[in-house]
C-alpha cells in the first residue's frame, strides 16, 4: 500500500471520527467514563431488587459436592446475584475436583 494512499485512508477515518463525535452535541459532555468514581454507580445503572434461589440454582452451585452438605455451605442461602465459583466451572482438567467438566485422561 502507498503512503499516499494511507496517508488518504487516516485523514478520512478521521474527519469521520471527528463528524461523528460532532454530531453528539451537547450530549458529548453526559457521556459516562468509568473508573473516575470507582465507588459510585451511574444514576441509571441496573438494580437487582430481587434475587430467586430455585432449586436450578442450589443445584448448579452445589453440583459436585455430595451429601450431607457441610455447614460452611450455608453461605449459599445469602447468596445474592453476584459472582461466586460455586455457580461457574473454573480451571479445567486435575484441577476440576468438583468434577464440572466432561472427564478427561491425564
């Protein structure tokens, strides 16, 4: 590719950026850039209000681990929505010792 050329291709991805950035008008200055307040949430950022622990879900977080269930699992009954492991397989292999994933042989 010529220089020429790409020197072409550049200013027309950025007068097109510019354009668009243009069009935002007044809204440009409402735009939300996370990080600057780690601590706060925007204003009309999602809520979970609720969450259901039905039977699908004790059962994927428990799935591996046989009766009678330790006392340490009681954790799970305050569990709210947000990310546990015990939800979601981790690392694969010998170190699944949940056994979440198909067996393989190592």
């Amino acid at each position: 590719m010529s220089v020429k050329l790409l020197a072409l291709l550049l200013v027309a991805f950025s007068v097109n950026a510019l354009s668009a950035r243009a069009e935002q008008g007044a809204d440009a200055g409402a735009v939300f850039i996370s990080g600057l307040q780690p601590d706060r949430r925007p204003a009309d950022a999602p809520v979970i209000t609720e969450f259901n622990r039905d039977p699908g879900w004790y059962r994927q977080a428990l799935k591996g681990i046989t009766p009678p269930y330790s006392n340490s699992l009681r954790f799970l009954d305050d569990q709210g929505a947000w990310y546990t492991p015990f939800n979601h397989p981790n690392a694969s292999g010998r170190y699944d010792i949940r056994g979440l994933y198909p067996a393989t042989n190592y």
